[in-house]
C-alpha cells in the first residue's frame, strides 16, 4: 500500500493510495468517493482489499476539499477535474486493463470525465439526472450570499459548497450524458434510496449500451448494509469485462 500525492490541473495537491496485489496484475480499478465523503470509508477499504484478493490493483483517491487533499471548493467541475487527473495518473503507471468504480455523485464526475479507455463501470447508487440538492433551502441560499459558500460540516471537516455546485446539478441532460458511455456498466441502487432517486438509475439502463441495474431493498444511500452482495457484484463485474 502506498500513499501517492498528484496534482491536479490547477495545481492542487491530491491524496491517493494505490493498492497492489501480492501477484503482479495488468488491471486496476480507480474508485471515487460520493459528495463531501473520502477515500477511506470502511466501505472503500473492504472493496478494495477484496479486489486486491482477485489480482486486481487499486487506487483510490480524496479530491479538493476532502480527506488529506488540498482545500478548494466543492463544484462538480473540480470533481471531474480531479478524476481526471487521478486517471492520468495511473495511466503512467502502466496497467493496460483500467476499470472505475464511483458511488452517488463519482455518477457524474465519471460520466462526464469518460473516456474510451475504461473497461468497464460499476457505480453505487449514483447520480446521472438532473435534481435538486437536498440542502437547497432559504437558509443555505444567504449563507452563499453571505459568504460565497455553504459550510457543510460533517466527519469533523468543514466543506464549502458554493452556488455553482447546485447550478450544476440542476443542469444536467441525461440522455446527453450517458449516450457517450460504451464500456459495459453495472449500477447498484437501492429501490427506496432516500437521497438519489432510484428512477434516476432505472433510466439511465435505457440509454446505456451495456448495462445491468440491481436494486437493493434499501433505504440508506450508502447501502453498508448490503456489502457482503455489493462487492461480490462489484467484483464478479469487472473480472467479466
């Protein structure tokens, strides 16, 4: 396991961990956290020591403003610009087999960062459709006029949330962003998620080409309550594609 600090294209500093098989592999999964999250959830670290046990590498990363990365606003443009750089990256380190994992909002910061180089998706629960954030209110609204952002606190870190990141969201064309995905995707979701509608996922499997959706009779956006299915399904999705 080795911690790796890259830059992204502003120049900021950026946190990763790579994660290497005891046997030497040609394959790696990138995985991208969800929106104010890190790279080092339990979730993240059971996957990703699952992974290594089917040869596979890993690379997980925090992008601007979270975990041990640079501080920086949270916009969905600085999400894709840090995935992107996180995919540069490990394109230097060789490996010919390049797989993504992404939960909740890494559903848009893949999509839109895609290229024709990955192998094959899985995502969690993610966001592809246009919606509101569910912090949108009146209170939120004068705090960015205030101070230019809204102070998220949570995991004893403050994320700062400016308006772009809710204009963002409100503006984003489904079919636009999916129509562009070849690699085979695999999408997660829990049937009563009460944080990214499920319609959103169920959708999206119309435009992509590849796809398969399962859904989870949960809840809870975050779905742990079912990662002993999950990272099987995760798994099993990559050594077929």
């Amino acid at each position: 396991m080795k911690k790796i600090n890259f830059k992204n294209s502003k120049g900021l500093n950026l946190v990763g961990v790579l994660q290497e098989p005891k046997e030497k592999t040609d394959s790696i999964v990138i995985m991208v956290h969800g929106f104010t999250s890190n790279k080092d959830r339990p979730r993240f670290l059971k996957l990703a020591e699952e992974l290594n046990n089917n040869n596979f590498s890993t690379f997980r990363f925090d992008s601007t403003g979270s975990g041990e990365s640079d501080e920086g606003l949270i916009t969905i443009e600085a999400y894709v610009d840090d995935y992107k750089s996180a995919f540069n990256y490990v394109k230097t380190l060789g490996y010919s087999n390049v797989f993504v994992m992404g939960e909740s909002i890494a559903g848009l910061n893949v999509t839109l960062g895609y290229t024709d180089e990955i192998k094959a998706i899985v995502f969690w629960c993610p966001v592809t459709a246009k919606s509101t954030p569910y912090f949108n209110n009146e209170k939120v609204k004068k705090e960015i006029e205030e101070k230019g952002f809204y102070s998220r606190f949570k995991d004893n870190k403050y994320f700062k949330i400016p308006q772009q990141y809710i204009d963002e969201r409100e503006n984003i064309n489904q079919e636009e962003l999916l129509s562009k995905i070849k690699c085979p995707v695999l999408i997660i979701h829990g049937t009563e998620d009460n944080s990214v509608s499920i319609k959103q996922s169920e959708d999206a499997i119309k435009i992509l080409k590849t796809s398969k959706l399962i859904k989870t009779p949960s809840r809870h956006h975050n779905l742990d309550e079912f990662l002993d299915q999950m990272i099987p399904w995760t798994v099993n999705w990559f050594k077929q594609n």
